[in-house]
C-alpha cells in the first residue's frame, strides 16, 4: 500500500487550456445515493449547501465510518482523481481517502481545513476497467471534529476544447468577447488597460449621489455618468446591499471617501490606486474617524455620509448630496474651504463659516468645498462646547491598510476573492452560495490590465450560472487574471456596453434573455475621457490662500508668511510639513499629463547644526506616478523625477525615484552650502528630461521610466527628533505644455502658425497666466518671441490630413 500526504489549494473541476475548456469525465455525489455512494457508520446531513446546491454529510474524525464512491470507467487507463469538500476550521487536519487502484490500494491524506469549495487532486492513479472506488475512511483520520463527505471526480477532461470567441472592439483598445461554454455558461468580458490614459475607472452611484432616493438599474446608473467628455463605455454592478440605502463595505470615488459602515464579518474589495495600481482587500475593519477643535478638544464621529441617529456626531460631505437630508433639530456645523479629496489616514481642514442650530439645524446645504458637522439629538452640547465660526476644524478617517491614503477607488461589498496571485483564492469561499451555480460579475486584473465579467444564471437550457470555483477557474485559465473580486451576483448581474445590456439578467426571466435588471445602489464604469490637464497653471501663493486645487498627502499645507521672501515674492509662501513626522507631499495635475514643464522657487536651508540628528529633503517633482510618495520606500513607494535638496550637507540631486530609490543623473555632486531661495525646473517632453537649478540646466537624459504623470513639491523629514523639522517653504509654481495646437485639432499646422504670428510680441511683452497666447510661450517666461519661434518650429508637423 502507497501512503502519499497531499494538501494544497484548488484545481478547478472545469480546466481550461490556452484555447478553451472541457468538462470532468466521471462525477459521484453523496446525494447520488446506492450503489454510486455508499455509507457504513454514523454520517449526519449537514444542513449547509455542498457540492452544485446539493448536500454533504459528515461524521467525527476516528469513529468506525466510511463513505465509498464507485465510478464504472469503461477503459482503463491513468486518471487524476478529485475530491470537493467545504473547508472549516473543525474539520481534519487528515482526512484519509483511500484509492483501490489497479496496482493496489494507495491512500492519501487531505488537509479538510484548507483550500476546498473546489476540486483537490488527490493525484493519478492507474485503474482498471469497471467498477472503481475512493472510500473516506473516518477512522483513520485525524484532527478537528468533523470529517466531510461530498462529492468525487474520476478523470480530467475529456471533452474537446472550446474555441475562444472573436472579441469585438467597442471602443479603442476596448474589447468585448461572449463565451458559450458546454455546461451551459453564457459569460461576457470587457478587457480593457488603463494603462492607457484616455480611460479611468470610477465607481457611478444610483442617481449619481451617496443619498440616492431609490436604487437604479445598471443601464440608468451608467446613463447618470455617462455626460459630455465623460463616456462611459462598459458598466458591470458592483456591492452587495442591504434596505434603504445601505452598501457593504467602505466606498470610495474620484480619491473620496464616499460611505463606512461598521461590518462584523469579512467583505472583500477591489482598491485602484491613482497610479492605477490596484489590490484586493480581504477585510478592512471599522473606520476610526476623529474630529479635532481649535481648542484641542477631539470627538469621535460616529457617522460618515450615512443618515445620523440620536447621540451620534455625523460628517456630510460633497458626496452626500446637495444637503444633509435631516429631519430632526440638532446641530449642524457649516466648514468651507476643505482641502478634498477626502483620503483616508489624512488630515482635512477646513473654517467654520456657520452654527446653525434649532429649526435652522434641519437639512442644510453642503457647501461645494466643504462639509456639514452634525450633532444629531443627545451631542448638541457636547459639539457646542468647541465650535465657534472662524475656528479652524480637522477631521481624519483611519483606516487600514496604510496604502488605503492612495485609493482613488475603493469598491467594497464583495462576498468572495477569487483569485490570488494567479490561484484560486478560497480562504474567505465561507459563504453558502460560493459552491452553488449562480448569476455572477467579477472584476479581475493583472497589472493595469482589467476585465468586467458577468456570467449569466438560473436560465435553463442557456445557462446555469457557476459556482466560485468554476468562474475562479475561468478568470486564470480562459482570461490569464492574476487576481479578482465577486462582485454582488444573483439578479443584480448586469453588464452594459455603449449603453445597451449585453447579457441576460436573470430577475423575471421565463426564458432565456427574457428577464428585467435588478435595481441596485452603485456600479463599476469604465470611462473614456480627456485626462490631461488644462496648462498653463500657476500658483504664487498670495496671502489669500493657495490658487489653484492641489492634492495635499496627509494634511492640509498652508499658506504662511515667508521669511525670508522669495525673490519676485510677496511675502508668502506655501508651507509643506507632515506635522505627525515623516512626508509630505502636494501634487497637481493628472496622471494623463505628459509633455510639460514645471518650476517653482523653494527655499533650501542648510542646517548643519542639525545634521547629527537628521535631515531634511525636499524637492520639486514631475511625472509622477499618481501616489505623489516622492522619496518613501512604503505605500508603494515614489515613481517620479525630481529634483531634491538635503539639508545636513546641503547636497542637490536631479534624478529619478523607482519605488522610492533614487538614481542620480549629475555625474559630479552638487553642494549648496548657504540657505537660500533656490529655482527648480523640470522639463519634460517625450523621453527627453531636462533639470535645470537656478536657471542653469544640470542634466539632461533620455529616459522613459515615467511617461506620464502630475506634478508637485515634496517634502520628507529623517530626524530622529521629529521637533527638529521645519517643513519646506515654495514659491512662483508655474506649469505649462509645449502645445501650439491653438485650434486643437491635433496638429501643429498653417493655422497656428497664424495664431503665432498674432502672439509675437517679443519679450518686452508679456501675459498673464491665463492670456490665450501662453499657448505659443515655449519657454515658460509669459512673452512670445524668437525663442518661443525656434520650439514653435521644431514641432510644426503641417496639416493634419
């Protein structure tokens, strides 16, 4: 007899080749019954759902039972051999299966308490013609309280591989393929890269707000969203959901945190970073959301952009609604001038700019950059006590993991990950549907590349849905998916495209394709649209406050005196810090922004006297990746060129980060060993990088590690006493493109030559940022003269056509 140990992770009972799939040869159920499956002992009829919606049956590990299964094979020959069981914490550590082989009896050991809710391999084993059995052998097996008997598989595929179909472009490099597996299973795929910048995903909610007055179909929700310069080619639904308004799991949109509630089981989740780098998430816990006063005093909110309850402190923001939407007197705290999005593990700040209470505390407007502070009845006093208008106010959302502060969308809600690193994920498959054939839609992606997919269901004859398994095995095999969520199935699977529902919803459905879209409160939309930045942009950071919108990382920085000025300054300046420690960062622009030349003045303090504790760096940046992490090594590390200046020595760098390490282009070290104001200019334009330090150009290469990507200043403190660092001081940030398509009909022709000529006005003329000739200014220093005519001319390509 052959004792072999074998406990691993899934292979699916559907297997796929690079060309298509086949089904099992030989399947035995429990529920087959005599002679198929045959018991002797004591087994009990679980009453959770086993192998295809059937049964399973279970008996305590030791005790005198077996559960055989007989297979008749018509030929003989070498068979894998497959177990299906439900995984639990209870179940053997060594279940003993043995196989009466046609060389003898082997007998393997499987670990009940991993992988599971798909087919384990036993391994392959000869057998002969006829009857063959695998019996389940209770005595001989160890561990845990509960021994489980499902189904067996006798054999692999047999069946010839099914062709995969012609995908059809639905949009540039957007591609839509149907697959008609034999089982039946009718799926529908979106492949899509968002690698590519004309495209965005973004989360569409029913009536295109967090406090929907009813839940929306699919095809409604993405007709929503779906606006001038903001195509929405694909749309799949998305969470789980409960009554009213509630959705499973943390939401987040457009870098906002958009909705938290409180789970106490594990909901699965799909997060895309601005890098468009995306992750799964197994579980995030409860948020901790804090309120802090200008008089030091913190409060915990207990609710964020959900309907507030007595004894509650509750935030409303943009995403809300136009209004709070409350019925019932309390308080509610009017803050302006916030500084969105709304990131987790951030400070936002904003200034009180009203109180209102009594009658006047129901259902107040959410000012368009700011949020609503409400005391619901019982927190009157207590949020009274701290609040005054004029007062500045903070808020923060805690969350974990830390890389959550990336998130750009957060689509929670799921009941299942699928695949993980390219394998079937079954650590979280606890629910009952998961073994059972249903309507399903996933997410899947393998670096930037993405696929929505929905997998039709409960339509005899057409198809039957799949199970966990099953569509884990697709998303691998069919699609090469290195990882993927289950998104809510059932009746709410819709997928649309260009506007019409391409797949079968199964709600009402009599027959085949006869069925209505289920409403539900959000949806995954893929988006075309031009994301490039408006340029010119600028920000001299005047006593009023900052100018244009910039992404703070972790707290709002601020507009303060400077001291000494900047040269041309006003005696402002904006302040970069982290006042927790560590970095900071603020970013403009848009991940999509390519060819662009960005400059500010920063001041770069030399402190020696401080070196033996630390340093300071700081830096201007350009074409980052979309995380704006500049030098750090965690989160997912910075991607972006930069210039830099270290204070300890005074050192300045021009080089580029790769997951925060840096290579340095200057082949002789440059030190600056007097604190002083000092301009920094990146130029960018295809592969060509260009870093020039007060106006003399230090380095420039030819790379391409960064296509694309914003643009801002950096900061990041390495003392080992935090009460040393100082923040880093800018100035004069001004950002603009090499375009000179002043029609913008993606040429340089005849017509902007004429434009040119027009704007000529040599360098004793100059405009303002916002003049129509900073078009033709190539050079960034708001004249157009003979200079701007020599960039003008390298890039004329004539007519279009």
């Amino acid at each position: 007899m052959t004792i072999l140990s074998r406990s691993f992770y899934a292979l699916i009972c559907i297997t796929f080749t690079l060309t298509g799939t086949a089904t099992a040869q030989v399947v035995v159920d429990n529920d087959d019954g005599a002679p198929a499956y045959v018991e002797t002992g004591s087994w009990t009829t679980s009453s959770s759902t086993g192998y295809d919606g059937s049964t399973y049956r279970f008996a305590s590990p030791g005790s005198a039972a077996t559960a055989t299964w007989t297979a008749n094979i018509s030929e003989a020959g070498d068979y894998e051999l497959f177990v299906w069981y439900i995984a639990s914490s209870n179940r053997p550590t060594a279940a003993r299966y043995d196989i009466a082989a046609a060389d003898g009896t082997h007998t393997v050991y499987v670990n009940q308490q991993q992988g599971g809710y798909a087919w384990e391999s036993l391994g392959t084993f000869t057998l002969s013609a006829g009857n063959n059995t695998i019996t389940l052998d209770a005595a001989g097996s160890t561990g845990g309280t509960a021994v489980i008997a499902d189904a067996v598989r006798f054999g692999d595929s047999t069946d010839p591989p099914i062709d995969p179909p012609t995908p059809v472009e639905v949009a540039p490099g957007v591609f839509h393929s149907t697959w008609e597996l034999p089982t039946p299973q009718v799926l529908h795929v979106v492949e899509f890269d968002l690698a590519d910048k004309r495209y965005d995903l973004q989360m569409g909610l029913a009536h295109g707000k967090r406090n929907f007055p009813a839940k929306q179909i699919t095809s409604q929700i993405a007709e929503e969203y779906d606006t001038a310069g903001n195509n929405v080619v694909a749309a799949i639904n998305a969470s789980h959901f409960g009554s009213d308004i509630y959705i499973f799991g943390t939401q987040a949109n457009n870098g906002n945190l958009i909705g938290l509630p409180t789970l106490s089981w594990a909901m699965e989740g799909y997060v895309l970073q601005e890098s468009n780098s995306a992750f799964a998430i197994s579980y995030i816990p409860g948020a901790d959301t804090v309120v802090r006063f200008a008089d030091g005093a913190e409060l915990p909110a207990d609710t964020f952009n959900y309907t507030c309850e007595s004894g509650n402190l509750a935030i409303w923001t943009t995403d809300w609604n136009s209004s709070t939407g409350s019925t019932a007197q309390g308080v509610e705290v009017i803050v302006e001038n916030v500084n969105y999005p709304w990131r987790a593990n951030k400070w936002m700040t904003g200034r009180i700019t009203d109180i209102r209470t009594g009658t006047a505390s129901i259902d107040n407007p959410i000012p368009a950059n700011g949020f609503v502070l409400g005391a619901c009845s019982g927190m009157e006093s207590a949020l009274l006590s701290h609040v005054s208008i004029g007062d500045e106010i903070n808020a923060r959302i805690t969350l974990s993991p830390a890389e959550l502060n990336n998130a750009k969308v957060i689509c929670a809600g799921a009941s299942g990950q699928l695949v993980k690193d390219g394998e079937p994920y079954t650590e979280n498959w606890t629910y009952d549907h998961a073994p059972v054939r249903h309507p399903r839609t996933a997410l899947a992606w393998s670096g930037t590349k993405h696929w929505f997919v929905t997998c039709d269901g409960r339509q005899s004859g057409y198809s039957v849905g799949m199970t966990y398994a099953e569509l884990a095995d697709f998303l691998i095999d069919a699609l090469g998916a290195d990882y993927a969520i289950n998104l809510d199935g059932g009746g709410s699977t819709t997928m649309v495209i260009n506007d019409d529902v391409v797949n079968c919803p199964s709600d009402g459905a009599s027959s085949p394709c006869t069925g209505n879209e289920r409403p539900v409160p959000n949806a995954m939309l893929l988006i075309e649209r031009d994301r490039e930045s408006s340029m010119p942009v600028a920000d001299e950071f005047p006593s009023t406050g900052r100018e244009i919108h910039w992404d703070d990382k972790f707290s709002a920085n601020p507009v303060a005196p400077a001291d000494p000025s900047s040269p041309s300054g006003d005696g402002y300046s904006v302040l970069v810090s982290n006042p927790e420690g560590g970095m900071e960062t603020i970013a403009t622009g848009t991940i999509a922004d390519q060819n662009y030349t960005v400059s500010a003045d920063i001041y770069c303090e030399y402190r020696p006297e401080v070196a033996a504790d630390g340093y300071e760096r700081l830096g201007l940046f350009a074409r980052d990746s979309g995380d704006a992490l500049f030098d750090s090594t965690t989160l997912g590390g910075g991607n972006c060129y930069a210039i830099t200046c270290d204070s300890n020595d005074g050192r300045l760098r021009a080089g580029k980060f790769i997951n925060g390490v840096f290579t340095d282009f200057l082949t002789t070290p440059i030190y600056a060993t007097t604190s002083a104001w000092r301009s920094f200019k990146l130029h960018c334009q295809d592969s060509q990088i260009s870093f020039f330090i007060d106006d003399v150009e230090v380095a420039s290469v030819n790379d391409d590690t960064h296509p694309y990507g914003r643009m801002g200043i950096a900061y990041h403190e390495y003392f080992v006493n935090d009460a040393n660092a100082k923040g880093t001081r800018a100035d004069n940030f001004y950002a603009f493109s090499w375009d000179f398509d002043y029609n913008d009909d993606g040429c340089v022709d005849n017509s902007d030559y004429a434009a040119f000529g027009y704007c000529l006005q040599g360098p004793d003329m100059t405009f303002t940022v916002n003049h129509f000739c900073t078009v033709m200014d190539g050079d960034g220093d708001l004249d157009v003269d003979l200079a701007d005519f020599a960039i003008f001319q390298y890039l004329f390509t004539g007519d279009c056509n």
